[in-house]
C-alpha cells in the first residue's frame, strides 16, 4: 500500500526550498503527501528583496481540524521552519491530532545558522522548539540548532568527534531515537553529517568538499532525501548516507550548470537517482 506523509512547511513561489522541495521529492519517493502551508511567500528570504509574505498561522488548527475528520493515517509527519512560537504550539497540536502509534514524526528544528538564530526569529524559539524535537522519532539540526537545543554555546570551530558526538547523545536523551546532525566539519574543506542511532548506540561520521558558495534550501533538500529514504525502508545509516550524496551531486550539477544560486540547487536532476535507490532497495528486501 502506497504510503502517505504530511508536510508542515512554508511554501516560496520562487527558490527551492521548504514545500517546493519536500513535495516533489517525496512524491518522487512514491509518497503520496498532504501538505499544509504555514506562510505563502513571493521568494525566499534569502538574497532576495521586496518578497510578499502571507502569515498563515491562523489556519493551521483549522486545516488540521478538517482533515481529522477525514480519518487519514500518516505514516509520516514532517515539519520544518516554524516561523512563530505560536506556529510551533500549533504543530505539537497537530502531532496529537494527526498521528498515531505507527507514524514517523519527522522534525527540522529550522531556526538558526552559523551561529546566529534566524531574522525575526523569537529568542525562545530554541527553548520551544526543544519541546518539538521531544516528540519526534528522527530529527535533523545542524550544528548551530544542535548547540542552542541542547543550552550550549555554539562552536563553530576547533571541535573533535567526542564533541559532536556528546551532542548527539545528548539530543537523543530528549527524546529522539535517531539524530542526524548537518554542517559538521572537523577540518577546512569539509562539510559531512553526524549519524547517531540509540538504540543501537551507533554512531558515525560522513563527509564530502565543501563547495564555495552559499546554497539556499539545501537543508530542506537534504532532510526530504532522508525521510523518503526512511520511508523506503533504508537503515538510519543508509539513508543518511543517501542524503548526503545526492545532497552533494546536487550542489554540483548547480555549479556546473551556472545557475544564479539564490534560486537553490538543482535537485530535480537527482531524482531519477533517488527512484532507482528506492527500488533497489524494495528488491533487496523482497
């Protein structure tokens, strides 16, 4: 039976990122996703100006409230940028609504980068959405979200294995059962994800270069390759893993191709590589 996710993100007419991204990707995944928008935006806010933004926090209970009554399963619940505290409250309400015994709740605690918390965003957000991560089985910070979850000062440099290693121990102890951590490089040049599963208390590290340049969206890209992995049946470790390397090609194809990066990255033309992936795997299982 074909899987169903629903997907809480904002949506930016122009630029791949949040549901421009997640949508087609799981889709791609064989995913049959509901979406529910949590702000309607011209463009992203990235490198572009003059952008409209359409604040729709107060229909999220209302959407969520419907499709109640539609008596829908989800296998997958998977948020990402909450632009609000009040849209984070919205979505702990949404998980005790819309999900069961059986659903994956998928969190991208998207609120910071580089050190710094996003433009506009609350300063309690990182305590908020601590409480977010709590129900979610799987969660996807980078290192900058992993710090202010968790209380700690951000590191931006000069850490080793054992440092992000506690980072992920520690934000599995909130609740999470697998914890995928971005942006994490132990020497110049690099750029790789921490992986760590509790249950099984593996941990591991995984890197690619680091290319020049800033790559708008790529989270989203990122975190959508791996919840369609999970969904398809891979390991935690596999499916990072996945996620990272078509993350990666995506970046390139972008640079080979020239296109303005403020449009995001490229990631239709790895689909295909993802579907056949997929399939790999369903016939490795059967």
């Amino acid at each position: 039976m074909q899987k169903r996710a629903i997907a809480i993100h904002d949506i930016s007419c122009v630029g791949r990122c949040s549901l421009t991204v997640a949508l087609p990707i799981l889709s791609a995944a064989g995913i049959n996703t509901a979406v529910i928008p949590t702000a309607l935006l011209s463009t992203h806010t990235g490198e572009f100006t003059g952008y409209t933004n359409l604040d729709l926090t107060d229909q999220l209970l209302p959407i969520a409230a419907h499709l109640v009554s539609l008596h829908l399963h989800f296998d997958a619940f998977y948020s990402g940028y909450l632009g609000s505290i009040t849209q984070v409250d919205h979505v702990l309400a949404m998980i005790e609504q819309l999900t069961d015994t059986a659903t994956h709740i998928f969190v991208d605690p998207a609120f910071a980068d580089h050190g710094k918390l996003y433009k506009l965003m609350d300063k309690a957000m990182p305590e908020r959405m601590c409480i977010l991560c709590q129900k979610a089985h799987t969660i996807v910070p980078n290192m900058t979200e992993a710090a202010f979850l968790l209380g700690l000062p951000y590191q931006s440099d000069g850490y080793d294995t054992a440092y992000v290693k506690s980072l992920a121990i520690a934000l599995s102890d909130l609740g999470p059962r697998s914890v995928v951590i971005t942006d994490v490089a132990l020497e110049a040049g690099q750029t790789g994800i921490a992986v760590y599963h509790a249950p099984s208390k593996e941990f591991s590290l995984h890197y690619k270069k680091r290319f020049a340049g800033v790559f708008h969206g790529t989270g989203d890209v990122f975190a959508s390759f791996l919840i369609s992995a999970l969904m398809g049946g891979f390991t935690l470790l596999n499916a990072a893993s996945l996620a990272l390397d078509l993350t990666h090609k995506c970046i390139r194809l972008t640079l080979d191709g020239g296109e303005p990066l403020r449009y995001g990255v490229q990631f239709e033309r790895v689909l295909p590589e993802l579907i056949q992936a997929l399939a790999a795997n369903k016939l490795l299982e059967e």
